[in-house]
C-alpha cells in the first residue's frame, strides 16, 4: 500500500525571500491610482504612460496603452518605443517584465511572472522575469510564462501559452506553443 500523500499546507506559506519593491502604502496608492488612470476606460494614451512613469515605469517613446491594462508593480516594468499594449492585457509582473521597441501585446494578452513551487508543502512562490524582445507579437489571450524570452520578431499566436523561450523570428502556435513555422516581413 502506497503511503498517503502530503497536501500542500496552504496556511504554513510564507515568502520571506519575496521583494515588492515598494513599501506599502505606495503600492495602496498605485492600486488606486491604477484604477482611476490606467486600467479605466479613459480614452487615450498620455496619462497611462505619464502615471505608469510616475511609478517608475520606464515607457519609451510613442508607446500606445489601451483602456483595461493591469499592471502589477509599475516600477518592475520597461517597455521599449512604439510598442502597443492592447484593451485588458495582464502583466503579472511580480519580477521584472522586459518590452523591446516596436513589440504588440495583443487583447487580453497574460504575461506572468510567478507561480509556486508544487514540491513543498508550504506552496513556496517562485519568481522568474520575462523579457519580449523587439518586433515580437504576443497576440490576444496568449499567455507567457515566468522565465520565457519571446525572441525576436517572434510570434506567440491566439490563444497560445509560452512555457519555453520562443526563438526569434518564429512563429508559434498551440499550448504548450510549438514552432509552426518562420516569420518573414515583406518590405
């Protein structure tokens, strides 16, 4: 007879190692702030990126923020010029978060950056950045998991999940995605 298995003991989680880069009471007021300016269906792009920054974002130039954004903690976050983040794009951004220039984070588009460790009983949280690099497109609903690097000009297609670095200049298809085939631009 097998042993009984040991269930996660949810109420023993702790995560001492964990750093939300702000105290408190600043993060209470970005919640707030958030709500009012950023997440809102407020029209337009220039207060998102003027709050985003005055939380300490780093917003390039011509960067285009769409009504019902979530971002975690701004200050964990770097989004290079002109890239587009669409209507409620969620980035779960608990570790860093890197945007190239020129990169689509398409409708409803998950990029997240935790998750928990299902060996120990005490459900320990895990932390790991995710970088998109330039021309890449994450389209809607696709979601990328902690650790990944979408290469270059890659793109994570509708619906997909990134559980692996996606390859520059691929296309990527399915959950878990897979190379489809290659991204070309015609000039």
């Amino acid at each position: 007879m097998s042993p009984t298995p040991i269930t996660p003991q949810l109420s023993q989680f702790s995560n001492p190692h964990f750093a939300r880069g702000r105290p408190a009471l600043i993060e209470a007021l970005w919640i707030a702030v958030a709500a009012l300016f950023v997440s809102s269906w407020l029209p337009g792009y220039a207060h998102r990126r003027a709050v985003l920054r005055l939380f300490g974002a780093r917003i390039g130039r011509g960067v285009a923020i769409k009504p019902g954004v979530r971002v975690k903690f701004p200050w964990k976050l770097e989004i290079g010029d002109h890239s587009w983040i669409g209507e409620d794009v969620w980035i779960d951004n608990l570790d860093e978060v890197t945007i190239g220039a020129n990169c689509c984070l398409s409708q409803g588009a998950y990029l997240c950056t935790g998750s928990h460790d299902w060996t120990a009983s005490r459900f320990d949280l895990l932390t790991r950045p995710i970088r998109i690099e330039d021309g890449a497109w994450v389209a809607a609903r696709a979601t990328v998991a902690p650790g990944v690097t979408v290469g270059q000009g890659a793109v994570l297609a509708i619906g997909s999940v990134a559980a692996t670095d996606l390859e520059p200049w691929g296309i990527y298809l399915g959950v878990p995605a897979v190379r489809i085939k290659e991204r070309r631009i015609a000039a």
